[in-house]
C-alpha cells in the first residue's frame, strides 16, 4: 500500500486556511441568494470565478428564497442536471433552463 502525499506541517496550515476562506466566501454568497441581494444570473456570471465555479449546483438552488430541498431535487431531475454537478460543469442549455426556472 502506498503512502499518502507527504506534506509539510507549514503547507498544510496554509491550505487549511485558504480552503476556510474559501467555504466562508461561499457561505456568503448562499447567504445573498437567499436574501435576495444576488440573483441566480448574477451568480453565473461569475461562474470562472473559482469559488463560484466549483460551488454545488444543488447547494445553489437551496439558497434561492422559497426553494427548499425536494423542489430543488425535483427541478434537477427535470432539466438533468446530476446531483454531484458543480457549476462550471453546467452546459448552456442546462443554465438557461435553470434561469427559466428560477431566474
């Protein structure tokens, strides 16, 4: 069996942090949408943004106002997007049916 990745005790500290800053950014973002101060096409415009492209398209919907999981799932299933798909992954079509959805 092989080894995992060695990995400095500095370098790990350092990836830690950025990756917190990271969810605390997303966690932010959720919080917009769900406030309303950011709509879903303002979102994906952003979407080469690093901390918006890999954010779960799922986790995405939930935070709209008034979407809650089982509609969220539901509307996934309907335009066929899978459960695991992050945004960037999305195609055009994929983003302009969730637009019509939600938008």
């Amino acid at each position: 069996m092989t080894q995992p990745f060695a990995i400095s005790d500095e370098a790990r500290r350092e990836a830690l942090i950025k990756a917190a800053a990271v969810r605390r950014e997303r966690a932010e973002l959720r919080g917009q949408l769900k406030a309303g101060d950011l709509s879903l096409a303002g979102l994906l415009e952003r979407i080469d943004d690093d901390t918006v492209g890999k954010m779960k398209v799922l986790a995405v919907i939930e935070s709209l106002p008034g979407v809650g999981k089982v509609k969220a799932r539901r509307t996934m299933d309907e335009i066929g997007i899978s459960e695991n798909r992050r945004l960037r992954g999305l195609g055009n079509r994929q983003r302009s049916q969730l637009l019509d959805a939600f938008g």
